[in-house]
C-alpha cells in the first residue's frame, strides 16, 4: 500500500491558475513527485478522501454507482475533463463493514456522479503522468470524511484498509485537504495566529510519520485554523495503523493564505515484516529475532491471540504455506514468528528456503477470525474461509483465492483437502480473516 497527503488547489491546475502557478512552484514540483510515485506503484484502485463531496455531520459518504466525471468548470476549466470508474466491490465491501461494525455511512448515487474538486485536482497529475486524457486507467472510490468524533474518523480509516484487503486490492489512498486558511491579512480568509500553528502541528506529525498525533493536536488551534483536512487525515492515521510507516516530506507552503502541505508515505505491513524477518534470521543464522529487533514492533501484536497463516510465493508460485486455525502461542507476535519459519522450512510439498532465495520471496499473513457454524447460503467466497469437517477429517481453504470463484468450488476444494468424499455429511463453518500483505 501507499498512500499520500495531498491539498487540492484549483489554481495549482494549468488550465485554472495559468502563470500564478509560479508563485506555488514547490506545489507544482510536489504534485508532480506524487503523481510519478503513485504511477510507479500502479495502483488498481485510488481512494479518494475528499472533504468537498457530499458530506455529512454524523455520517461518512461513500459514492455509489459505475462511475463518475470531473473537470474544474466551477473554476473557468471544463477541460480536461476525465471519467473515472467506481470500484464497486470495494465499495459494496466498505459499506458492508460499516453496517457491520455500526460505522455511520450514507452509500448513495446522489452526488457520485460529479467528481469534486478535492479528487480532481490530486488525480489531474496523476493522469498526466500516466498520460490519460478522458477517462483514468485505474478504478477509484470516493469516501467524505464527517465531523464525527476522532475515535470514529479512526476507525472508519481502519475499515477502508480492512475492506481493500478483503478483496485483494491493491490500493493507494489520497488525503485530499488543505491545511489552514487564514495564513494571511491579505488572503482571502484572514489571518489568525492558529493558522500557521496548525499548520506548523500537522507537518511535524507528516514528518514523523508518526500519524495517530494527529488526534493531539490542540483542539482549539484546530477548530480555529479553518482547514479541511482534519479529517481525512485522521482517517488515513487509522487505515495505516497495521503498517510501519516512512514518510517522505515533500514541501510545504502557503503563498495565497492557504497551507499546502506534501507527504508520501511508504507502508511496510508489521505482520508482513515481522514473517519476513524471522524467516531470514531463521536461515540465515539459525536464530530468533534479537530483544532490540522485537522492540521495534508494535504492542497489538503482542497482545492479541489468534490463528495466523503465513503463506510464500516466489515469482508468482507458492512456495510453502502453514497455519494454525486457532492459537497454538501466546499472541499473534509468537505465532507469526513460528509460523513463518515453518513455512519456509517444514513445508512437505516444498524444500526448505535456501538464502538465495531469499530476496525473491513475498509474504502474505492471514489473521484468522473466530469460526462459526454456517449453513452454505451464508458462505461469500470472497468474504469468508470455509472449514468442512467430517469426524476427525477437516478440510480448511482462506477466502478469496485466486482461481476459487464460486462456495461450490470452495466447498469441493476443502472436501478434498479434508479427504471427505463429494457425497459425505459435513459439517460446514465459516471465519473471517485480516489479509496482510
């Protein structure tokens, strides 16, 4: 995953701003930075954090429907025009989330048709850069932030990251928001002395990369700014929780008495790495990760408790694969740890991973959720992993595999992996899993 603070001038587009587009030359640079980063990951998705869609006080926006078209008429530049597609399982799965965990959400087509300025003007580099010229070469969602609490714009954040990795997206997400609007008496907005304090707060934490301070930014200097990517900003903090984050601090400035602010973040998943890791201290020196080396990880991992998966593919094939459908160590820090190495060395369909290989090797780390029985109308290929017993006999498949594409499938295949013939009684149970890659 990547993902991207990025404000949304009008002005900073060419057809819009013209030649005052040299009095913002590091925004200019900047977007232009981000667009190569973003072209170079080649996401199959963009979400979209916007303030300027429809939106709501106690409720998030998510856009529904097949798609939608942008420009900047509103600001004398009704070309380029540019017709994006709506990821629509992606969507479909964040609202579902959202009912499920009673997250607030308006899914709705009013209003998804007319792409806003807060997307247009992040995505107007991105499509240059990928040279599109009416209609985008990659999918989008659109989500509006609220002014519900922070706890709240931190979860929704959660449950954007979670719904990606349920179907398998691979996603950028855009903060789209401009920081405060009163950095000048001449601007158009003023000046107050929280302006430029906010401002000076925010790019401090981009800097860090440190993104859940941004929930301890002073409230009144907050409220006082006049910004708009509060927010969206806390919600990007929750969806990259699970991730070591490296930022990479672009620019900032504020010539026209609005703060532009500029930040790439680069996400290294903590299960992923933590898998990565103890395998190569494992072949390379036959140990376990150092006192110091597990310090740097974070706590949940250490306290909470389920079955993991650790699966390995090497250009594109499985390369060992071994799980544990319920808990066999004290938290998931120990699980993944063991699991990993036994994926990597105790596979029986593979050799051991040998340290050559070792730069070759990508790793995903499913969290397994808490199964329940279930009957097969209740099964969701795509949603949940399947467990068929017979007696002693289990067969146990994850959700959304590759080549799996119907419960018949699903069910046949974790017949056979239990050997439980077609025909034999089983009893079928359903779980959920977090997808770490």
């Amino acid at each position: 995953m990547r993902a991207y603070i990025l404000p949304h001038p009008p002005i900073a587009v060419p057809e819009v701003g013209g030649d005052e587009i040299k009095k913002i030359e590091a925004t200019e640079s900047s977007f232009e930075k981000a667009a190569k980063d973003i072209a170079r990951y080649d996401p199959e998705t963009i979400i979209v954090i916007s303030p300027h869609s429809v939106m709501y006080s106690d409720a998030f926006f998510i856009a529904k429907g097949k798609g939608g078209e942008g420009n900047l008429a509103r600001f004398g530049a009704p070309y380029p025009s540019v017709f994006y597609n709506y990821d629509t399982e992606l969507s479909d799965e964040i609202a579902s989330l959202c009912r499920e965990f009673h997250i607030p959400a308006v899914y709705s087509e009013e209003g998804s048709s007319v792409i806003d300025h807060g997307a247009v003007v992040p995505l107007y580099y991105v499509n240059r850069e990928y040279g599109a010229k009416d209609r985008a070469p990659y999918n989008i969602v659109r989500i509006s932030p609220s002014f519900l609490p922070d706890s709240v714009l931190y979860d929704m954040g959660y449950l954007i990251e979670r719904a990606a990795a349920h179907v398998g997206r691979r996603v950028a997400i855009i903060a789209s928001g401009d920081l405060s609007h009163k950095l000048r008496s001449d601007g158009p907005y003023g000046f107050i002395e929280e302006g430029p304090l906010f401002d000076i707060a925010v790019t401090d934490v981009m800097k860090s990369g440190k993104l859940e301070d941004f929930t301890k930014i002073d409230k009144k200097v907050n409220d006082l700014s006049a910004n708009c990517g509060y927010p969206g900003f806390v919600m990007l903090a929750g969806a990259l929780q699970d991730y070591k984050i490296t930022p990479d601090f672009l620019s900032y400035e504020g010539p026209f008495g609005v703060g532009y602010g500029f930040c790439i973040f680069e996400c290294e998943n903590w299960y992923v790495r933590l898998a990565k890791a103890s395998l190569e201290k494992h072949i390379r020196n036959g140990g376990r990760l150092s006192e110091d080396e597990v310090s740097e990880y974070p706590d949940f991992l250490k306290k909470e408790r389920a079955g993991v998966f650790v699966c390995i593919k090497k250009r594109g094939q499985l390369r060992g694969c071994i799980g544990t459908i319920l808990p066999s160590y004290d938290n998931t820090f120990e699980e993944t740890c063991a699991l990993s190495v036994s994926a990597g060395t105790s596979d029986p369909r593979f050799p051991a991973v040998t340290e050559k290989e070792l730069d070759e090797l990508v790793y995903t780390v499913d969290v397994m959720g808490q199964p329940e029985k279930t009957t097969v109308d209740r099964l969701d290929v795509k949603k949940y992993g399947i467990i068929v017993s017979s007696g002693y006999r289990r067969g146990l498949l994850l959700p959304n595999l590759e080549g799996v594409d119907t419960v018949e499938e699903q069910i046949a295949i974790s017949r056979q992996k239990g050997g439980i013939g077609p025909d034999e009684a089983v009893e079928i149970e359903r779980f959920m899993v977090e997808r770490h890659t």
